[in-house]
C-alpha cells in the first residue's frame, strides 16, 4: 500500500500527458489540505491544553 507521497515522489517523473501531470498535482493538493487540517486540530487541542493547565 503506498502512501500519496510515495506515488507522488514515483510517478512524478514518469507523468508524460497532461491528465496524469493534473492527477499528481490534484494529489498533492489533497495531501496539502490533509496536512493543513491535522496541523490545525493538533494546533488548537495544543493551544486548548495550554489554557487549561496555565491556570
């Protein structure tokens, strides 16, 4: 099972038309927005912790 970095790092230079150059490109935005949305909860349960036990 590869990760979407892993296809990303295989596939990107083998990508000859431009459907499969969008396909790539429309995964590592994928992979932007899922790292953006972990970075943020991880963020705000860290900000949420750091309230709770400032007291």
């Amino acid at each position: 099972a590869a990760t979407i970095t892993v296809t990303l790092a295989n596939e990107f230079a083998e990508a000859d038309n431009d459907v499969y150059l969008s396909a790539l490109f429309y995964l590592a935005l994928v992979l932007f927005v899922m790292s953006f949305i972990t970075l943020a909860i991880a963020k705000f349960f860290l900000l949420k912790a750091e309230r709770k036990y400032s007291r």
